[in-house]
C-alpha cells in the first residue's frame, strides 16, 4: 500500500514537471476529495487494479468515480462484494463442476466445456449494481456496507441462458423457486450460507438471464466469480451469484435468510418510507432504478472562464434503457439535453456527454439527470428507507469557474 | 537434425501451449491481511476476538457512529442472527467499548 502512494505522489509529480494544466487538475481533484470517501485507502487485490476499500474481509472494492465516463467498466477496475468467509482462492476447472438439482427430472453435473458447448453462448451487456450503492449517502444515515458511488459497473457478458440448463434438466410440475448457491462458505455453521433464489415462473420466461463465463472478453477474475456466475440484467447484483456451483429447483418457496429478512424493500412503489420509520410489509428487492452520474471533471476540479468544458457520464436503468440524459447548471430550474453514445442494449450504461460553457467565475454546480424508455426518472429529493437500497436521486457535481 | 530440430521445436510450442492452458484452468489467488485496527481500551481484545471470527474489524469502523442502542442492537444481531458464540459478559463488554470508541460523542 504505501508504496502504491508514493507512486501516485511521483505520478503527481511528473504532473508538475511536465504540465503545468495536468498538475492544476491532478491537485484540484485530490484537494476536493468525497468526505464519504476519505481517509478510505486504494488498494490492490489479486487481479485488480487500485480500487477504494471499503473492507478487508470479506473484501468489498469500489471503483473510483473516474471509471464512469465511459460505457464499460474494466474488469480490474470492477468492484467487488463479498457476504461471507472464506471466498474461494483457488479453482481449478478439472474439478468445478456446476451442480443443477432438486426438483427436476435429471440432476445435471456441468464442467466448463458443457456449459461452454452444450449450450449456446449469449452476449449481453448489462449492469451490475450493489443493492446498497451510494448507502452511504442517507441521511438519516443507516448501518450496513458504507459504499459511495462506485458499487457498479458494466460489461459485456457471455454465457448459457439459465432457461436453457434448466430445460436441460427437466423442470417438474409444481416447481416454485431456483435457488443459486456460490463457492463462498460461512464462517461458522451458525451464519446463513448465501443463498439467493429466483421465481422459476419468472425465469423460464426471462432469456435474459445467464449463467456467465466471460466478462469483456475474459474469464472473470476470481472476485467477480470465476469461473461462472450469474447474470441477471437489470436486477440488483444480490442476485448475480458469483464462482456458482449449485443450481437448485425447489418446490417450495424459498425463504432463507439472504431472501427474507435481508434484501428487502418497503412494499410500496417507491420502496421508501418516511425517514427514520418502519415499513409496514416488505418484499424482496429486484429491478433497478433509474441513475446517473458526471464523471469527468470530478467534483470539485477548478475549470476556466469562458471556455467550455466537455462533461461526460453514464445512466442507467433496470430494464428499459435510456431515453434521455440532461443536465441543469441553475439548480434544477431549467434543463438541456445531452448527446448519448453508442446503445449497448437496454441493460448497459449509456454513455452520456455535454459542452458546457460557464457564464461566470465563482462556485457552480452541475446537476445531471435520466428518463428511461418509460419515463421513469429521478427525484431532486433522496427517499428513503431502513436497508439504505435503491437510492437514484439526482445527482451533481462541484465546479470552481476562473 | 533438422528433423530433430523441428521435432524440438513443436513439442516445445506443445509443451508451452500445456503449460498456458494448465495456467488458464487453475485460477490461485492470494489475499491481502487485514487492513486496520481497532482503537486500544478496556474492551478492546474482546471485541477484536469476537468480531474478527467472521470479519475484519474495518467493518466496525465504517458504520456511523452510534450510542449504546445502537451498538447493542448490531452486537445482538450477531449474536441472534449469526449465531456468534459471544456469553454474555463478553457481549457487555463489546457494546461498552463499542459505544465509547465509536459513540456519537467522538
């Protein structure tokens, strides 16, 4: 670790020797750091480039704010979520196997090369979200994960569809749920095993859903869940069970521990409540709301006067796909387009970018919003609820004109 | 000899092609000890022998602060939910430590 910061001092360093705008920008973003975020070390874990860290172990990894102006997200720079320990350090492909069971008509043991020929591979670029990016940011503040922004990220991913294994092994009549179950182990015998599942009905009428073993054209890093996890576009990553090793069909439904009390939302359309209060009756947490970001400059960089500045960003959403980007400099008042990239499908971030020319010198903020395919967009006002999921209020950034 | 030299060569590119596939089939990682460490004070061993069972205690220092309500509530969440073996003197004497090194005060 320390030597990772005495290399970024010398990079700094280079800055000032070598230009001058490169040092004003490298010194103003690190001037203005994210209170959340500071006195949080980078650090470097096994096949991963510096992420922020948010805990040792199990390991969770946030991807610096920098990574989003552009559609996908590196996967060393992919952010990393662990619930239990031990994690798995070491697979070997000749003994994984990935386990299909329960209430089917034949169990199934698939080594890579099943997955990877007996089923035809799918593409599909999507977002991976923590259910809890951003908790951080509630107020009234709420226990648990403590992430800023960098929960999230995208990629291209390509794997069987789940519908596909499944009708492989031969769903029963009278199956209600599948359960999915990782190579991570609890500590102690006492700890729920995370275990999350999917409706079965839900599933078999979802193409969508894969069983993933190649992300941005590689085998995933092992804390992004080598060698195969689950993909479920447009849903919250607690489902995106990572280095997956039992696929279980129940006929019953499932209700452990990671599907109820955990990861549940107050069972209303906005999934929030009063702040400080209680939900009446939850329900398990699913599609993703709509978001946005500025992630160039960063908040809190120094820009000049009369001359425009290109700001650029992502949106996302759950499953519709974005519409519209704006962004607003008076407050929220008025609102201007933006010019969207490339469409990666509906499930990618999009990438969004803007020229924006600062009338006067001072202190300005940049707010920046997105409607999905639907309408839905974000609040001006954070809501809220007890778990600290599903926040997507508008969001801005600091600029210093002059 | 040439056709030695050939013979070499291909299962030279044989063996190393063995060896990248080997490599790309087996995945190891190593991971980095904790990071951080709990304030000292009259509690703090306890808490460190109790919390670091299941993780490690930066998980402690990134919560918000809280009082005693607080911390009792997340220690017994532990205890209830988790299944910590943590008797009850014990858990007193984290909360205690909790509250006052992480208390709302500070």
């Amino acid at each position: 670790m320390s030597h990772q910061l005495s290399r970024r001092r010398f990079v700094l360093g280079l800055g000032a020797a070598g230009a001058g705008h490169l040092l004003s920008r490298a010194v103003a973003e690190a001037a203005a750091p994210d209170p959340l975020l500071a006195g949080r070390p980078l650090v470097r874990y096994p096949q991963k480039t510096d992420l922020i860290l948010l805990t040792s172990r199990p390991p969770q990894l946030e991807t610096p704010m920098t990574y989003f102006d552009r559609a996908i997200t590196p996967n060393e720079a992919f952010f990393v979520r662990y619930h239990l320990f031990p994690i798995p350090t070491r697979v070997s492909l000749d003994e994984w196997r990935l386990r299909v069971g329960g209430h089917v008509d034949r169990a199934l043991e698939l080594s890579m090369e099943d997955l990877k020929t007996k089923f035809r591979p799918v593409a599909l670029t999507a977002v991976c979200q923590c259910s809890g990016n951003s908790r951080g940011r509630f107020s009234p503040r709420v226990l648990g994960g403590q992430w800023g922004d960098g929960a999230m990220g995208n990629a291209e991913w390509v794997g069987a569809r789940l519908r596909d294994v499944l009708e492989a092994a031969g769903v029963r009549q009278g199956a209600v749920d599948v359960t999915f179950n990782g190579l991570d182990a609890p500590a102690l015998p006492s700890v729920p095993d995370f275990v999350k599942s999917l409706p079965v009905a839900r599933v078999m009428d979802w193409p969508d859903v894969l069983i993933a073993y190649r992300m941005n054209g590689q085998p995933l890093p092992m804390l992004n869940g080598f060698p195969a996890r689950l993909v479920v576009p447009g849903w919250y990553a607690t489902y995106w069970v990572k280095n997956l090793s039992d696929i279980t069909v129940t006929d019953q439904p499932f209700e452990k521990f990671w599907m109820k009390p955990a990861y549940r939302i107050p069972d209303n359309p906005c999934g929030c409540v009063e702040p400080g209060t209680t939900p009446a009756r939850t329900v398990p947490i699913s599609r993703m709301t709509t978001r946005s970001f500025i992630a160039s400059p960063a908040s809190g960089s120094r820009v000049g006067a009369g001359a425009p500045t290109t700001l650029k960003g992502i949106a996302f959403d759950g499953e519709y796909g974005i519409r519209a980007v704006e962004i607003s400099d008076d407050g929220g008042r008025t609102w201007r387009a933006t010019d969207l990239g490339a469409d990666l499908g509906r499930y990618s971030f999009r990438e969004w970018s803007a020229r924006w020319t600062p009338r006067q010198r001072g202190p300005h903020t940049i707010m920046v919003r997105a409607f999905n395919s639907i309408g839905e967009s974000q609040g001006l006002e954070p809501l809220w609820n007890p778990a600290g999921y599903l926040r997507n209020v508008v969001e801005h950034i600091d600029l210093e004109v002059g | 000899m040439r056709t030695l030299a050939r013979a070499l060569l291909v299962g030279a590119v044989l063996l190393s092609h063995a060896v990248v596939a080997a490599a790309a089939d087996t995945v190891t990682i190593t991971l980095p000890p904790d990071h951080g460490a709990l304030p000292p004070g009259p509690g703090m061993e306890v808490t460190q022998k109790a919390c670091q069972t299941c993780h490690s205690t930066d998980y402690i220092a990134m919560q918000p602060r809280g009082g005693e309500a607080q911390w009792r509530a997340v220690v017994t969440k532990m205890i209830k939910v988790f299944g910590a073996p943590i008797p009850d003197d014990d858990a007193r004497a984290i909360v205690e430590y909790l509250a006052r090194e992480y208390g709302p005060s500070r």
